[in-house]
C-alpha cells in the first residue's frame, strides 16, 4: 500500500508539473471582467464593444521630441509610421490620426492590437518599429490599456518558475536548520510540490472549461499557500512521528499513532483555511469570488499530501528520516514527561514566566498589540494609482507622464459616456460644465472628432465640415478628456461628478472608461471588505466552538487573532507609507490579508489548544495550557517561521498588490507565532484556567483527572 500511494502522487507529480507553467496562459488581468454586471462601466464596456471591432485592445503611442515639431511633420511621420513593417498582433493600418500637442514636443496615436494575441511580443515590436521609422523622436513609449497589459505579462512572467524556486529553497534552508538532517527537507518539500501539482491539475481543468475565471495574480497566492500549509501539517504530523518513534520500536505503530493523534488538528486547521476562503464566494468581484474555490482545492490537496504521501514517505524512511539524528526508542521503560516544565528549554523557561506572571504578560502584550493597531489610522486602502501596479521600470508608466506633462493629464484614457443621439448635445453641454474635463469628442467613421454644445466639430479647427457620428441603435460614443492623468483620485472625483451631472440629464446614461473601472472596483471592494470581514470571523468562531466545545477558548483565540491582525496592519500601513513610499493599497489588499492571516493564524491555535485541551484532561487547565506551550513550542515556531518565509517570496514580484500583502502577511504570521501564541493567548488561558472550557465538563474540573488509558509523549 506505501509503495502505491507513493507511486500514484509521482503521478500527481509528474501530470501537474507539465501543467504548472499553463496557468499563465490561463489567467486575466483586465480588471473589467471582474466587476459585477451592474456595476455602470461594466454596462458601458459592452455597449462601447458594438463601437469598435471585436477582439481588439488598443496602444497608445508617445512620440517625444527635443525640438519642436513644424507644421509638415505630422503627416510625414504618420506616413512613417504607415511604412512600419508587418508586426504579429498589430494593425498599423487602423491607427488614429496623429495628435500633435501644443507645444509641439510630443505627439500621440491610438494603434490596435490583437487582444487575443501575445500582447508582450506585440508591444515590444511596435516600439521597436516605431523608435526605427521616426528616428527624430527623442523617445517613443507604448502606453494606454496594452502598455500596462504588456508590463503586467512581464512582471508575471517569473512567477511559475523564480517564484518556486524563491519559496522552496527558503522553506529547504529553514528546513535544514530546524531538523539537522538533509533527507526530511526533501520529504516536506516533495509532498509540499505533490499537493501543489494536484491542485494545478484541478484548477487548469476548471480553468479551461469556463467553469472559473483565473485571475494574473491567483496563481502566486495558490503556490505560496499550498507550500505553505502542506509544510505546516508537514511539521506537526513529523513532531507527532517522532514522539511515537520514540516510545515504540516499530516504525507502522508509530505511523498510526502519530496519524491518529494528529489528523484533528490538522483537518481542523485545513477546514479553517478552506471555510474562510469559501466566504469569499458572497463577494461582488470576481476576482475575490474565484480565489476562495480555487486557493481551497489547494487547500484540499495540502490535507490529502499530509495524511497520505507524508506519512508513506516518512514510514519507508524510517528513522533514517532524520540522519544523522538518532531518533531511537526508550527500550523497556515508559517515557515520563511530568518534569517538562521543569526543564531548561526556552519553552519551559517561557512557561514557568507564564505562570508567575501570567496577568502582566497578557496585558502588557495586548497593549502593545493595541499600539501598534494605531497604525491603521495611516492605512490608504482606496486604492492606488494603476500605473504603479508594475513596480520597478515601467514603458507603460512613463509615457503617461510625457502624456501629462505635454497634453492634459487624461488624454490616451478618456472617461466614456454612451447617450442616445436626441440627448447628445444636452448631454455634451452637462459634460463640458464638470469641473475636471477638459474636452470631449464623439465617435465617428473617421474616427474621434471634437464634439461642442453646439454641435459636432470638424476634425482641425476652421477646415471641413462635420462629420457624421457613428451611431448604433440610436446610441453614439463620447470620449471625455479629463484634465487629470486617468489612474488619480481627483480623475475618480471627476468621474463620479460626471455620473452625477448625467444623472440630472438622464438616470440611463452611463459613464465607462479606465477610470470608471477603477472607481466601480473600488467600491465593490470596499463593499466586498465590510461584508467578507464578519462572516470570516463568524466562520471560524463557529468551527472552533465545534472543536474545542467551548465557547470561551474560541473567543479567545478568535479576539487574539484579530487583534494580531489589526497591529499587523497598522505596522504595515506606516511600513508603506514611510519606508516604501507606496501611493496607496487596493482594497482588496486588507480583505486578502485578513483571510489569509486570521484563517492561518487560527491554524496555530488551534494546535496549541488541542493540545492543551488533551493536557489538561491528565494535568488540569493551567499546567495543562503550560505543557501545550512546552510541547507545541518547537514545532510552531518553526511553522510560523516556513509560512512567513514563503509568503514573503511574493515580493520578488514586482507588482505592487503581491508585495503588500507578502509583507503585511509575513509580518503578521511572525507576530502571532512569537507574540499571540507564545504569550497573549497561553497567559490568557492560565488566567482564566477552567473557564477556558466553559461550558465543556472540563470547565468543571479544577484538577488532574488520572487516564490510566494514555499513554505519555515527550516533546520534540
């Protein structure tokens, strides 16, 4: 049976493996796809998709020049441009007519591109056959919806292979320290990857049958926690192991009793991580809603590697599992563990503290924690500027500064409005009167035309006449050119103004574009963050009063972990703000952190109270939390230390929304394992001694209770 189970996740290995780096291919980072359908730019960007061909996103490109350009230029570089050579995904062809800005040092045009195609490719090759057909231009960057669209490829381009290799080499190393022995490292490790590769073939399939929509960043987030938690299960099922290697001779007894003595917990654990992330499921944007299914299938693999291949590796290993450390068994004799606490271990020191201070240490730690907390009055979690979305060098990023500091701020990104043509120029009058807007124009055959109160404007002032708009069902398309660049709070002030001018002209206009997007989003994630938050915590309350049965020791851990996590935040927020330097955080940022750091810091509770649960049955609630504290102190800790490291590789990418919550994440799980769970919640405990488990019979028992049945452990 060993030798099958092993053989059957290599399989898992070898399948999911192969299909590891398909999850890119996989995923989306248009952040429209996400909104809900009633949300008013979702609304408008599929009426705007019967303005223009299908299948296309579009670059703008920014010309930069020294001197200034004369008045023969621009159709001499747009027949330049026209002469650029045949570029996979882009259709030279159908681009705007050349805007030159008024200083004359810049010039920009709106270029399609194939949204289907290798957007990456395409951009570099059209920057590339620009910079060469217009060699006078000082610069030339693509920007606009596939500038951004290409840097965000870029960025996630390491993220199946740099990523891995970044998480699995810090776990290795922290592995090695803690254990002393190189084959045990490479037993977590590989049933670490076996779940990993599991729930990549799950999530591919689900993936390519439409079944859920993959967004850019789900994939990091999904290799980091399923590394993550199947090496923490990983490391309290292997401290069970060792204590029943110890008191037994045969390496199966040890297996089973180690299994047995350790799946509730880490079921439990596991079904914490999974009910919190299912939550997200009530969430308005999609990119949230998919998450919670697609992290929890990790999850469930996590729970299936640790109670199968874990435990077959580790019995055809044997104690050579952990050469060159004897691990032998006590010959002839039971194993007294009654002077634990009497020990020389920083644990039993920690404990003995615990129990002649256990008032002033609870208190003084939950007074920082509240100080630290104070933090979050700094926290900007509005939202950020999507141009910093990419850290490090941008193409995208830096031709939008050229466009500001040339053009007004939002010209490239325009506000969209979709009006019916009786109300265009009412409509157009209620645009122009907005603070914040600079012009606006209508689509027509020959493209964006200037569009006034009066009425539609010809192409170049005083030359021509009007041309005709582009009308579809009795509707027409206004780009708004807001004076502010599209990805700033005062273009969303804008924005929300415009709707509301609208709203006075007519309740059934709708107001799109990039930066109706970032508003939309934003208030559903805001939304999403205020509904999700309770429901976790009321979740995870409920799982724990069903195993612990009790009601206090669950509030108790529930309380210490979100106090862990509101001081996790307010560091993180000062952190952002004063070291870093961060424009602001996406909403999402403090929700996504909040599950992860409350469903995996409950997880370490949960083996310290299951643990003390069963000590104080033989030992009494107070020294029963102390031997927990003794027992699980290792192993904790050195989970805490795997997890916080793992999550921390996330800032190796170089995207703004991955390296918030990798650090408030990392910071987060050190502080509970070093302060909640080694201080706040064992003092806790022993204050409140038996009261721990009201209303449980144990609540009643103020002494040991002999178990003759139980046998004795002994600590890692």
């Amino acid at each position: 049976m060993t030798a099958v189970i092993i053989a059957v996740w290599l399989l898992v290995l070898l399948v999911g493996g192969r299909m590891f780096s398909q999850l890119n291919d996989l995923g989306t980072n248009d952040r429209v796809q996400f909104l809900p359908n009633s949300a008013e730019s979702t609304q408008v960007n599929e009426v705007q998709n019967d303005f223009r061909e299908q299948g296309f996103t579009y670059a703008v490109a920014v010309f930069a020049f020294d001197e200034p350009l004369d008045d023969h230029a621009a159709p001499l570089i747009e027949r330049a441009v026209q002469r650029v050579g045949a570029i996979d995904g882009v259709f030279i062809f159908n681009a705007t007519p050349l805007i030159v800005a008024e200083d004359r040092l810049a010039a920009e045009m709106v270029i399609p591109l194939d949204s289907a195609g290798e957007l990456d490719e395409s951009v570099a090759g059209l920057r590339a056959g620009l910079q060469t057909a217009v060699p006078e231009a000082a610069a030339v960057y693509i920007t606009g919806p596939a500038g951004f669209a290409a840097d965000i490829i870029a960025a996630f381009s390491g993220i199946d292979g740099l990523l891995l290799l970044v998480a699995l080499g810090a776990v290795f190393l922290i592995l090695v320290v803690v254990y002393r022995s190189p084959l045990l490292p490479v037993i977590v490790l590989s049933t670490s990857l076996a779940a990993l590769c599991g729930s990549v073939i799950v999530v591919s399939g689900l993936a390519r049958s439409g079944a859920i929509l993959l967004a850019g960043q789900t994939q990091g987030i999904l290799l980091i926690l399923v590394v993550g938690a199947t090496t923490n299960y990983a490391l309290l099922y292997i401290s069970r192991y060792i204590e029943e290697l110890r008191r037994r001779e045969s390496k199966w007894e040890a297996t089973w009793a180690a299994l047995k003595r350790s799946w509730q917990p880490i079921l439990a654990s596991g079904l914490t991580v999974i009910v919190a992330l299912m939550v997200l499921l009530v969430s308005q944007l999609d990119s949230n809603r998919t998450l919670g299914p697609i992290a929890s299938i990790g999850i469930v693999f996590a729970l299936l590697a640790s109670f199968t291949m874990l435990p077959a590796l580790l019995l055809w290993a044997g104690r050579r599992a952990f050469w060159p450390r004897k691990v032998a068994a006590f010959s002839g004799r039971a194993v007294v563990e009654d002077d634990v606490l009497a020990g020389d271990s920083v644990w039993a020191r920690l404990a003995r503290l615990i129990a002649g201070r256990h008032r002033v240490v609870w208190v003084v730690t939950a007074l920082v924690l509240v100080v630290m907390s104070l933090g979050l009055t700094q926290l900007r979690a509005d939202g950020s500027p999507s141009s910093e979305y990419v850290m490090g060098e941008s193409q995208a990023r830096d031709g939008l500064a050229v466009i500001a500091e040339h053009y007004p701020a939002g010209a490239g990104t325009p506000a969209v409005v979709i009006v019916d043509t009786e109300r265009m120029l009412v409509a157009t009058e209620a645009i122009l009167a907005v603070p914040g807007v600079d012009s606006v124009r209508i689509a027509t055959l020959g493209g964006p035309a200037p569009i006034t109160a009066a009425g539609i404007q010809p192409f170049a002032a005083g030359a021509g006449i009007p041309p005709a708009p582009l009308v579809v069902d009795d509707q027409i398309l206004l780009e708004v050119t807001l004076t502010d660049a599209a990805d700033t709070p005062a273009a969303e002030e804008t924005v929300r103004e415009l709707r509301g001018a609208l709203d006075d002209v007519g309740k059934d206009l709708l107001v799109g574009g990039q930066t109706a997007i970032d508003v939309d989003a934003n208030a559903a994630a805001i939304v999403d963050r205020t509904l999700i938050v309770p429901l976790v915590l009321l979740c995870v309350f409920g799982l724990l009063v069903l195993l612990l049965r009790s009601v206090v020791a669950p509030l108790l851990v529930v309380g210490s972990v979100a106090l862990s996590y509101a001081a996790a935040l307010g560091v993180s927020a000062i952190v952002f703000n004063v070291v870093f330097g961060f424009g602001g955080a996406d909403p999402t940022v403090p929700l996504f952190a909040f599950v992860f750091l409350i469903a995996l810091g409950v997880d370490y509770n949960i083996f310290l109270m299951t643990r003390a649960r069963e000590e104080s049955l033989l030992h009494g609630a107070r020294e029963g939390v102390l031997r927990s504290l003794v027992f699980t102190g290792g192993v904790i800790t050195s989970a805490g230390i795997v997890l916080a490291a793992t999550f921390a590789a996330l800032g190796i990418l170089p995207l703004l929304f991955l390296a918030q919550i990798a650090f408030i994440v990392a910071f987060g799980v050190l502080l509970d394992t070093f302060v909640v769970r080694t201080l706040l919640v064992p003092a806790l405990a022993y204050d409140l001694g038996a009261r721990t488990w009201w209303p449980s019979a144990l609540s009643r028992r103020d002494a040991p209770q002999p178990a003759p049945e139980v046998a004795e452990r002994v600590s890692v």
